[in-house]
C-alpha cells in the first residue's frame, strides 16, 4: 500500500513536470511566444491583448504558474485556423482514437496469443530463435508502410475491406497495423511463458496421465498466458501514441493523431502544443492505472523500473 | 467492469457510426470531398466550394449561363443610362425565398449594404465600394445613398464613376438577394442555416460528415431543378472518391487521382463521361521585383527561358495549356497573338551572364505545401538547376504562405495560381500589376509608371474596344518586364456517370446542378413527384 | 524480457554484423554505385512511372527519376541522420545515466524523474512538435530525434553503472582519494562500454524508423534529397498503379533497421546484460 502511495506522488510529480517541459516549449523557447499563440495574421492589438492575458512580461515562474491555473480550468488555448478551443476539439476526437486502440490492443493479444502459443508446442532451440528473430523483424516495420500495404492488398486489390475513413468495420486494417508491433512483443512472452509452464513437471506429469493437449493448455498455460497480458497493456503507451499519429494518417482516421499532424501542417501551434500535453498525460494516466492493475492482479509483483 | 465499459463503447460507437453511403430515395446527385464546405452565407464565402453551393440556395440579379454571358436571373431587364453611371433592374414579380415571403427590390438593397457592413467581414464588400454612398458605410448598418428603390420591383443603383464590370459584380454571390428576417433571426448561424430563393434548399448539414440539399417546388423557373436533390459527403479522399465513382456509389468526381487519369484518358469506355474545360486561371511563379537578383529584368526573363513549361504538363497529365502571357486565351478581349517565353535555356544563360551572373545564383521557391505542388516545383528547381541557378524549395502551409508572400522582403520567388473573379482582362492585369495594389495582390511588387498610367487611363475608357486595346498593351508591355515566370492555364476535367445528362463545366464559376437530370436505366427522367414514395 | 545468453542469440552478432557493414559500404559507395543522378529526370516518365525495366532496374518514379538510384543515395542520408542522432542521443543518455547511477542521492532522483517525464510524452508527437515550432533542416532533425531517443540510454546506463559501482575495485580507488571524475573515466565508462554498444545498436534502430517516419510526414530532410520515409509518402499518389514506388523503399527501412537490431540484440546475448525498457 505505501508503495502505491509512494507511486501516487511520484506520478503527481511527473505530471507537473510535463506540465512545466510543455510550457518550456511553448512559452519560454520561441522567440515572440504571443505571435504563436495568436497566429500569424493577428494585428498589434491582439498580440497586445494576448501578451497582458498571458502574463508574457512577467518572470517565468508566474507566467508558469498562470499557465497551471489555465491548465486546471481545461484552457489549452484556441486553434488559429478554426477559432475552435483545442481542448474541445481534442475531446470530439477522442473517441476515435480510443476505438482504434483498444481494437489494436486486442489484435495484438489476440495475434500475439494465437502466434505464441502455436510457437510455444514446438520444441528446440531453433524454434525459439526463430520466434526471436521473426519478432524483431515485425518489430522494424515501419508502422505507416505495413498501412499502405495492408490498404493496398486488402482494400484495393482484394476490396475485402473499406480503403480508409472511420467506420465500424474500417477499423480492422489500422487495428491491425497498429497492433502487430505489441502482437510481436507479446507473441514473445506468451511463447517464453508457455515454455517455462509446459516444461514444468505437472504438466508432464499431465500428459503422462493422459490428459489431452487441449486440457493441458487450456487449464494451466492459457492462465499463465494471460498475466503477461497486463505488461502488454501498459507496455508501451507512448509507443502506441506515437504509432497512431502515422496510423491514422494512412488511414484518413479521424482521431488524436490526424489533428496533431494537421495541426503541425497548418503550424497551429496551440493546437500542436494541446494534443502533446494531452497525450503525455494520456501516458502517465495509464501508467498509474497499469499499476493499479498490477497490484490488484498479484499484489506479490513488485517491478523494479519495468 | 472493464468488459462493461468496453462494451458501452461499442455500442455507443456502433450506434455513431452511420454509414455515410446512404443515399435519400429520389434521383439525388452523389458528390465527394475531402474537405467540408466553409460557409453558406454568401457574403462570406470566397471559394470555389461555398461558391457552388451558395449559387444553389441564393438568386443574384444576373447570372452567366452556359456560355458565360450575363442574362437575367432575378432581373426580367436592365437600364443603363448614357452616362453609364445609373442602373435601373426591373425584378421578377414571382419570385418567393423558401420561407414563403416574396422577393423585392428592398431585399437586394439590404443584401448589397449587408455585405458592404464593416460588421459582417465581407470580403466582397471591395467589389460595390464604387455605388455612392458606399464610403460612408462604415459602422452598422448602413443606407447606401445610391441604391434607390423605386417600387417593390424595381431598384437603381448610382456608381461613384464608370465601371465597365459593375454588372459582373452582381453576378457574384456577394450580391446574392438574402432575407433580412432571416439574417436577423439567425445572426451568426445563418452561415449554417441559410435561407435563400433558389433552385435548392439546405435539408441537412452533419459539419465533417454530409451535407445535403433538396429542391425547391417552388422555384420560379418551370421545371427546374430537375434532380431531388444533392449529397455530398466529406471526408472521402480523391483516391477513394475514384474508387467509390467506379462502383456506383457517385455520380460526379471532381479531382481525379493524377494514377487514374493518365489510364482514363485512353480507356474508350470512360471517354464519353469526362467533362472538361478551359479554366480562366493562370499558373505562375512570381519574382519579388525589389529583392535581389530578380530586381534585373534580364533575370526574370532567364527565368522564363529556363523553366520547360512543356514538362511541366506532362507531370499534370497534359492537363493544361502552356501560359504566353498574363491573361488567359478564353478569356474575353484576351490577345490571341502573345509572344510568351520559348523553352530556350541557351538564351537563359546569356541573359543571367549579360546581368552579371554567369555561374548563376542561389535562391529559395516558396510553395504550398501539397504533393502536386511540390512535384511541380522539383521539376522547376531540375530545369534552374540546368542553368545553374540553385533553388531551395520551402515547403509552407496555405495560410502561413499567404501572409509570407505579402511582407515585403520575405520571399524571393513563390509558385501561386490566380483565378478570373470576371471575365475581364482588367481582373488579371489592374489587379496584379498597378503599383496601388502592392501589399494586396500584386504580390511581386511590380511596379512601372508608363503600365500605371495605362491601367488607369483604361478604367475609365468607356468604349470597350479601345479599352481593350489599352489592356492588350499593357500586357505586352508586363510581359516583356516578366515579373512571373508564365507556367500553364489548367484545364479542369470531371467525370460523371452516364446516368447523369446535362452536366456542363463552367469556365468562371462552379458547376452548377440546376439543369442536371439523371436518366433511368431506360435512359428516361423519374418523376419527381414520385421520389418520396419510392 | 530476454534471459541472458538463451536461444543462441550470439549467432546474430555475425549475421546484423554483416548486413550492417553491408550498408555503411553501399552508403559510402553510392556515388559510384549508382546508376544515375538520383535527383534528376533520366526517364521519360512524367507522370507515369516506369514499372522495373532494363536499365531502371527498380523502375522510376513520376519525375522521371531512377528509383534504384534514389534508394542508394536515401541510404546516406538515412544513415547519417541515424548515426548522428543515436551519437547525440547516447551521449545525453550516457551523461545522465552514468550521473544518476554514480552519484546517487538526489541527483539521480531528480534525473531520473527528468527521464520519466521526458519518456511520458510520445515519441513521434514530440518530434513533430519539436519539428513543427523550429525550423526542419538537417542539422534540427538530429537535434529533434535525439532529444526524443536519449532515455532509453539513461535508464540501462543508470542500472550498469549501479551495479559497477557496487564493487570492490571503486571502494578501493575512492578510498585511495580519486576524484570521481577520474575514477568514472578510468574505471566505470571502461566497464559499462559493452552495454554503452548494445544500447548504441538498438537506439539506430529506432532512430531509423523514427526518421522514416517524420519523413513520411514531410518533416524530415528537404526535398528534394531522396530520404526513404519521404520517398513512401511521394508514393501514396501512384501506389495503385506503381506499387514498386511504395515498396522498395519500405524494404530498404525494414532492412536497415532489422541490421541495427539484430546486431543489437546479438550483442545483448553475447554480453549477458539485461534488456532495458526502451
């Protein structure tokens, strides 16, 4: 308990200071930061305006500390191109993103799981180079190019799937692409799991007495299996995050990723600077709540900087 | 508690995910885009989207028809007096906006002073700032001394002096007859909730998703609009838009994929379905005329030998044609016989060696950034490169490049398109190149006296011929300083189902869908009474 | 995650070895390799690129340029802003994590919060940010890509060196009064230097596909140098009727980075250390 207590701070003490790099970013590091809060088409007054809101004249730890105020009260700031509060326009896509990875993080499971364990009933050494080295050739595939060939193949060529946009069904080709980085870590897992599990002598003994494979796996490896599952999660959040933004941009998704990268074409830097905040702390909420899981799975794991 | 929850995202995400290719019953026309259309409210929009779609929910006192001449849309006929400084417009008396009240000539007058409002950031208020009165509208709202209103169905304007495209003007939709109650009610919104008299009406607008409009039963033109009504989906990219078009799922597809169009081209069955013409629009690269090197005339017309115009095309499919001057040829009073800049890179290196610069100079080419844009302008930067001019390409979005290109010392060179907002020479020439409109669309910051002096002695010529003489001298003479490097006129192409008839592209304005019917399988037109039945 | 020495690992040293050096050679030799001037137009297919043909032997793309030519000059500039950005990645890596772990105390506490932070935020979505607020060019995007690489560096180094600091030998020289600036010089940086190559190896691999991607987007290298991310994205216009255009610079990324990690994990088995989080 005092170690998730413990962990409560520290996260508190990350989220500040990703609060504090973004403001950096934004305020402390451009040379007219008033000119890249208001656009490059404002006039005098409003950089005037913006400069006396902001606080741009006073020293940086109050500047810093009106930004946290802002922060509180859900103000990221407004978009130059629509006039649109940036907080409110990440919220409309929101749900987007969210469908896209959790289907992506059931695909990985989903592949990894059905790879790992297929791996898993073959003996030898050899095996399990192969699985190391099939994994990390999945792992170097760029994210983008597996979408163009996925929407080329199965969209286009065999018309089995819609060619992009947001949809129910649509969601299987970026799921897809999205999840086979995680589904090669966690085909890894599983199949070391497996192994370990299948090599023990109760499962041996299992077979010995006859049971059948299925009940074999099913019963004892296929739980053994699914601990691993939680690492998956939280695995690499950030990794997804970053894998989304050239996901849906392939995908012509209509989430978090395609409004940053618009926002970085259209240089709609509240908009940028709102969407990298937003993600990060997207990251350390699901961190902590990984860390929730992991305590309330098997209070036993302590994971030393994982 | 996390299945829960999963699960509730999914329904809810399933319920939210209508699928957008559900057509309304009835012949409705099925169109695609990627982007959304920015505004219904005619005294707002200033693009070829808002454009086409304001031109079917409004009416304009004029209108150009297929040809591109001016006849009568809501004005039966038109007086203008000898001094050609008072109009007179006689109204249709059966003209109804679609929340039942009668069109009058009071309408038009608020509609004009709406859009000359200082509060209501027109930006074709600049276009009837010569009607008298119209300087001193500058706070709301505002009674322009020279728009009278005779009786319900007659309206005279008076203009400050001459100005042969004052009937032009009133074809734009800055002009567009709009109802005041309406325009009270919504404030704001009527962007979004626009009210008009014409051959269509908004039925339905999901913003990022559809937009959709209906015909109007009670048009004053018999028998028009011919379709039930238009859809058009957002969001769907050309690539897809194309593949949708071959399956039936659209009738009309404005840009077609560069990858499709080289194959169209010579398939026998897609030929009889492309439209195409001729836009009035000019591709262009412009030289900052005070910025070094390009203050040398020389320089500039190295530039214009240098670049391969010819290869420029084929990059675009061949669809265009090579740009001899300023002024499109399909425009009226355009110069059939410009001399124009040959590919001649020999030459090009003589003149840059004559100006001083025989191992040439480096320089940076501002240009939107997009994939064609971008194509073209390697292609550019190949050819410079030949004669030993070194060209950086600075990729920049629309908005930030606008506003680079009009500070003064910021940008060298930038590769930019105008369009004819009417089918006068006057619309390319006064425009781009008199010194008063420097900081506003003379973004090369040309400036020459003796042209100045032409430009002006041209705007108040009253007979058209000599008026366009003076034009066609003027251009030569801009030519001849080359401020631009003279790329290529575009030619749009669309293509459309064969069960869509009537369908014409127009040089100067959108396509419009009034007259366009789609045909049954038997090649007959569906009543349109029927279409809510079926 | 990988135990040390298990699955025979130590046979991808030879292997990522090779194909590593393989493409340093064909980078360093592409100007004699190449069959043509990757930036202009040897072709006459504008607008219609040329499918793989004698002598195009990868085909051309719609300005008339060798495909095959472009990916050998991509190779040098992927491989550049690679080197150069995983140098300057580790080297921030190495400072911090070498701090952390000797010095302990506060200073790692507050380092490795730093790197927790800094770790919070998406790779890719910081990049362009970064990218998108300064000025792209070649010089930025080390910069960029590094800032967002170093602490996976950071937080293996910090675990090495915690556990090198632990013995008897630096008890020895500190109690012999060294100062710790030599004795980081002389005895843990000598002894932490395999991990320093492991995480060298693997951080490529990242960098290259971190690369690849803020091309893709059009962050990357001016046009028009020929970069392999920026080459995939010019595809996307003709991919469905010259889908080479789109493949074979793919194949190139997958090939450089599949060199550096296999190289990498190679040499994670050969040298029994444990894997850090990346």
């Amino acid at each position: 308990m005092i170690a998730f207590a413990q962990r409560l701070v520290w996260t508190l003490i990350i989220l500040l200071g990703v609060t504090w790099l973004t403001f950096v970013i934004a305020f402390v590091v451009p040379a007219d930061p008033a000119r890249t809060v208001a656009g490059p088409k404002a006039d005098r007054e409003t950089l005037a305006t913006i400069r006396k809101d902001l606080g741009l004249d006073q020293p940086v730890p109050l500047q810093y500390v009106r930004y946290l105020q802002r922060l509180v009260h859900g103000d990221l700031g407004r978009s130059y191109l629509t006039r649109q509060s940036v907080l409110q326009a990440i919220l409309e896509r929101l749900p987007a993103t969210a469908y896209l990875a959790l289907v992506s993080l059931l695909a990985s499971a989903v592949i990894g799981a059905a790879v790992g364990c297929i791996t898993a009933s073959r003996h030898g050494s050899a095996v399990d180079l192969g699985i190391l080295v099939g994994s990390l050739v999945v792992l170097s595939l760029p994210v983008f190019w597996v979408g163009m060939i996925l929407l080329y193949v199965f969209a286009y060529r065999l018309r089995l799937f819609p060619l992009g946009g947001f949809g129910v069904v649509n969601v299987v080709l970026p799921a897809c692409a999205l999840g086979l980085n995680g589904a090669a870590y966690y085909a890894r897992l599983v199949h070391t799991n497996m192994r370990t599990v299948l090599d023990q002598d109760y499962v041996r003994t299992a077979h010995a007495k006859g049971l059948t494979p299925l009940r074999v796996y099913g019963k004892h490896a296929l739980r053994n299996a699914l601990i691993p599952l939680v690492t998956l999660l939280g695995l690499d959040f950030a990794g997804l995050m970053s894998g989304v933004v050239l996901t849906e941009t392939v995908f012509n998704w209509p989430g978090l990723g395609r409004l940053a990268v618009e926002a970085v074409f259209n240089q709609d830097i509240p908009m940028i600077m709102g969407t990298v905040l937003f993600s990060a702390v997207l990251v350390v909420g699901a961190n902590i709540a990984v860390d929730l899981l992991y305590l309330a799975i098997d209070p036993r794991i302590r994971s030393q900087g994982r | 508690m996390t299945y829960r929850l999963l699960g509730c995202l999914f329904v809810v995400l399933l319920g939210c995910a209508t699928s957008p290719d559900d057509a309304p019953p009835g012949p409705y026309l099925r169109l695609a885009e990627r982007d959304d259309v920015p505004t219904l409210d005619p005294a707002r929009g200033y693009d070829t989207v808002s454009w086409q779609f304001e031109a079917m929910l409004f009416n304009t006192l004029v209108d150009y028809d297929a040809d591109g001449n001016l006849q009568g849309e809501l004005a039966t006929a038109w007086d203008v007096s000898d001094d050609h400084l008072t109009y007179t417009f006689h109204l249709r008396r059966d003209v109804r906006f679609t929340n039942g009240r009668p069109l009058v000539a009071d309408d038009i007058r608020y509609s004009i002073e709406r859009t000359l409002n200082p509060a209501t950031r027109s930006q074709g208020a600049e276009f009837f700032r010569g009607i008298r009165g119209a300087e001193q509208c500058t706070a709301a709202p505002c009674r322009l001394a020279g728009i009278e209103i005779l009786d319900p169905y007659t309206v005279r304007f008076r203009l400050r002096q001459f100005d042969p495209l004052f009937l032009h003007k009133l074809a734009m939709p800055f002009a567009a007859a709009v109802p005041a109650e309406e325009v009270e009610r919504w404030g704001e919104d009527f962007a979004r909730h626009p009210v008009g008299s014409g051959p269509f009406v908004l039925s339905e607008w999901a913003p990022g998703q559809r937009l959709q409009l209906q015909r109007n039963p009670d048009y004053f033109v018999p028998g028009v609009p011919r379709l039930a009504g238009v859809v058009r989906l957002v969001g769907v990219s050309d690539d897809l838009a194309w593949l949708k078009y071959d399956a039936g799922q659209l009738d009309v597809v404005a840009s077609i994929p560069p990858a499709e169009f080289a194959r169209l081209i010579r398939t026998p069955r897609y030929q009889p379905l492309l439209r195409h013409v001729t836009t009035m629009r000019t591709q262009y690269i412009g030289m900052n005329c005070r910025l070094q090197p390009f203050t040398d005339r020389r320089v500039r017309q190295a530039m214009n030998f240098a670049v391969n115009k010819v290869k420029l095309l084929r990059l675009i499919n061949n669809r265009g044609t090579v740009a001899k001057g300023f002024v499109p040829p399909n425009m009226p009073g355009a110069n059939p016989d410009l001399p124009g800049y040959p590919f001649d890179p020999g030459h090009a290196q003589r003149l840059l060696t004559e100006a001083g610069y025989p191992n040439g100079f480096t320089t940076m080419l501002w240009v939107r950034s997009a994939d064609d844009t971008l194509r073209l302008a390697q292609s550019i930067q190949q050819d410079l490169a030949d004669v030993h001019v070194a060209v950086r390409i600075k990729p920049i979005a629309w908005g930030p490049f606008l506003e680079a290109v009009r500070s003064p010392d910021l940008v060298p060179m930038f590769l930019l398109g105008w369009e004819a907002d009417f089918p006068d020479p006057s619309n390319f020439l006064e425009v781009l190149l008199h010194s008063k409109y420097i900081g506003s669309n003379n973004d090369t910051l040309y400036s020459n006296p003796e042209v100045d002096a032409l430009l002006d002695e041209a705007a108040e010529t009253v007979d058209t011929e000599r008026r366009l003489q003076l034009l066609r001298t003027v251009e030569l003479r801009a030519i001849q300083d080359a401020p631009w490097v003279f790329l290529y006129h575009p030619v749009s192409y669309e293509i459309v189902q064969p069960r869509v008839r009537d369908f014409r592209l127009h040089p100067l304005r959108p396509a419009r869908f009034d007259h366009v019917w789609l045909a049954d399988a038997d090649g007959s037109q569906p009543p349109l009474g029927a279409s809510a039945a079926r | 995650m990988m135990q040390r020495g298990e699955w025979g690992g130590a046979y991808l040293v030879p292997v990522g070895g090779a194909m590593v050096a393989t493409l340093v050679m064909v980078a360093l030799a592409a100007p004699w390799l190449a069959p043509f001037d990757p930036l202009r137009a040897v072709a006459d297919s504008l607008g219609d690129p040329f499918s793989p043909r004698l002598p195009f032997v990868l085909g051309t793309d719609e300005l008339g340029r060798d495909v095959l030519s472009r990916l050998l000059y991509g190779a040098r500039i992927s491989l550049l802003v690679a080197m150069m950005a995983t140098s300057l990645a580790v080297g921030i890596g190495v400072t911090v994590g070498v701090c952390a772990g000797y010095f302990g105390g506060w200073v790692d506490s507050v380092l490795m919060r730093l790197t927790d932070v800094v770790l919070s935020f998406p790779a890719l979505l910081l990049a362009i940010a970064l990218a998108a607020l300064f000025e792209p060019g070649l010089t930025s995007i080390f910069v960029v890509i590094a800032v967002v690489s170093w602490t996976g560096v950071a937080r293996t180094l910090r675990g090495e060196v915690l556990s090198v600091r632990q013995r008897d030998f630096i008890t020895a020289a500190q109690a012999m009064g060294a100062t710790p600036l030599r004795l980081i010089a002389r005895h843990v940086l000598p002894n932490v230097l395999p991990t320093v190559l492991v995480m060298g190896a693997l951080s490529t691999s990242n960098t290259v596909l971190l690369d690849a991607g803020l091309s893709y987007l059009g962050l990357g290298v001016p046009v028009p140098t020929p970069s392999w991310g920026r080459m995939i994205s010019e595809s996307q216009t003709y991919y469905r009727i010259a889908p080479w255009l789109m493949i074979f610079p793919g194949l190139a990324i997958v090939y450089a980075v599949v060199a550096f990690n296999l190289l990498g994990h190679g040499l994670l088995a050969l040298t029994g250390k444990r894997d850090g989080h990346r």
